[in-house]
C-alpha cells in the first residue's frame, strides 16, 4: 500500500535488507508507551484511542545492504504505512552491537565521535554529562514515540486521512523531529516514576507513593545527562547536512530549544543547556509537532520548517568548530 501511496505523492521509495540476530525482548515497554500516549502534551480531542503499541526487541545486525547509504541507524520501527500500523502496530528494533560501537564510553568509536564533540561544543562543566547510558535510553524512547501520537486523524471537513498523506513531502522531517523531542518528554515523564511488576501486568506510580516491592522505572541522576547528550548528539546529526530528514529535523528542534534559551551559547562559543528552561521547551515544541500532525496542517508544518529548519549563527558556530572531527559515523558503517 505505501508503494501506491508514494505513487499518487510522486516520490521515490527505497529498499534496504537487513540479516540479524535476536537478542533480548523488551515488551514491558509496550506498556509504558500506552501511558505514554494517554499523557502526551497535546489536546485530548486529537489522542489517538486505538494505538497498537509495537514489540521491542534487541537485536545484533549481522549484515545490511539495499539503496539506502549514509550513516547507519541504530534503531528503526517498521513499517511507515498507517493503514498497516492502525490494523497491526508496528515492530520496533534495536541495533545494540551498532549503538555500542557508534557511543558506548568504553569503544573506540565513542572517544572518536561524541567525547570529541562534547569537548569541543560543550561547556566544560556539562561535558561529564554527556554518557552513552543517556544516548541509549532516549533511542529506545525516540523509537517507541514513532509509534505513538497521531497516525490516522480525522480532517476538519470529516473525512478520515492519515498524516503522512496531509504533510506529503514534510512528513519525514517533521516525524523525526516529533520522535525526538517526544523522546526526550517521554523519557522526563518517566523520571520521578515508579514501576510494578506483575506476572500479567506492569503499573506506574508517582515516586511520592509508598508502595513495598516497587523499582524506579529511571533514576533522576539521568535527568541533567540526557538533556546534555541530545545537545551534544544535535552537532553528530547536523554536521551531514539539513538536506535529509534527520538532519531537518535535527534543526528544528536545536533552533526552537535556542530561541526558548534552553540552550545557551556562551562568549567562548561553547553551549550548554539552561536546566531551569529546557523542560519547558521541549514540552512545547512537543505540543506544536503533535498538534500541526493531529490536524494534518501542511500549512502550519511548512511555516514551521521554514523558520527553524535553517543553517543558524550558532549551529554555524559549532560546526565550524567540527570541521577537524572526521564523520566516523558515516565512514565506519557503510
């Protein structure tokens, strides 16, 4: 179905193959990404009551090949077509050997891709923040929000569309800037929770409740890190251009977070994050994506695009900056 969908779009779709290994299931996320979706920062006229939430499951890539080249992702939650994802869900995959590679603290690659940026784009007393348990954590969340929010919607006129269909050309980007600031809201709304495990079900509380046998769901020593890595990983993505979705989407959300000062640009040309600030930001960049979608507004998305999704002063600052750290990210996973 989506081939016909692109069809009648006139796009061009590509093919990608991928070989590996089952690693670990994490289908107790399933849940959580229901409470998820009953909390988003959004209207509730425009939640969506019907979401199937996709299996997570951890996987070792063995190999991958196809049309598609440029850096390797580490996650990715299939298919794209709603009319499939309203009637099955979608299955959500996460490349750990590739993640572990590409940002774990004790490889090779992480000292060669994000330390070298943080060292140079990050304010000196935040740079410790940034870890690889907080990249990882929010690609887990970034992946389960594709899944959640608005997919099939109802037009003012009453007609059912989805919004791949309404946005056209700006979906991409502005569904991949959607995952990651949702991400970054889903993974705040976690912290300060506490998670109860059942033999056939999984329930959240508020830390304030005293409940015997309970775990913390996320420690709040994660909250000030992972705001500091998704600034640091804002560089890794912008540094390969704004002409791919990622990179688009990228570009939005650092822009708006600097436009609500939540991130700050300092006399040595090194950033940090306002911590005071940033939750605020991200919750309400959170509600425009979720809302311009719930309505299908291509207008309001295209406005949206034009203003943030442009090469800054400061994202220039930082890239200039960036210029001597080779893309191993690109080089290394072809």
């Amino acid at each position: 179905m989506l081939h016909y969908v692109y069809l009648r779009l006139h796009l061009k779709h590509l093919w990608e193959f991928g070989m590996t290994k089952r690693q670990l299931n994490l289908n107790y996320l399933v849940i959580i990404c229901g409470f998820w979706n009953k909390n988003l920062p959004m209207d509730d006229a425009y939640k969506s009551k019907d979401v199937i939430a996709a299996p997570i499951r951890v996987i070792q890539l063995v190999y991958n090949a196809g049309d598609v080249k440029g850096p390797q992702t580490v996650a990715f939650n299939l298919p794209n077509d709603e009319l499939i994802v309203k009637d099955r869900g979608t299955s959500m995959v996460m490349l750990k050997n590739v993640s572990e590679a590409k940002y774990s603290s004790i490889s090779f690659k992480f000292k060669h891709i994000l330390q070298p940026i943080a060292e140079v784009c990050v304010k000196e007393e935040q740079q410790k923040l940034v870890d690889f348990d907080s990249f990882f954590t929010h690609t887990i969340c970034h992946e389960c929000c594709h899944g959640i929010g608005p997919h099939t919607i109802r037009l003012p006129d009453g007609r059912e569309s989805t919004v791949r269909l309404e946005l056209q050309e700006l979906h991409s980007a502005l569904e991949e800037a959607k995952a990651d600031i949702v991400g970054l809201w889903a993974l705040k709304f976690l912290i300060g929770q506490v998670i109860i495990l059942s033999n056939d079900s999984i329930s959240l509380l508020s830390s304030h409740h005293s409940v015997h046998g309970v775990q913390d769901l996320l420690s709040k020593s994660l909250l000030k890190s992972m705001y500091v890595s998704f600034l640091a990983g804002c560089f890794r993505s912008i540094r390969f251009g704004l002409e791919e979705a990622h990179g688009k989407g990228q570009a939005l959300q650092f822009n708006w977070l600097f436009e609500k000062e939540a991130f700050i640009l300092h006399s040595d040309d090194t950033f940090s994050v306002d911590f005071a600030k940033v939750e605020g930001a991200v919750e309400s960049l959170s509600r425009e994506i979720l809302t311009i979608q719930a309505r299908g507004d291509k207008e309001a998305a295209s406005l949206l695009l034009q203003k943030y999704c442009k090469m800054t002063k400061p994202l220039m600052v930082a890239l200039q900056k960036l210029e001597d750290i080779q893309k191993v990210d690109e080089m290394c996973f072809a």
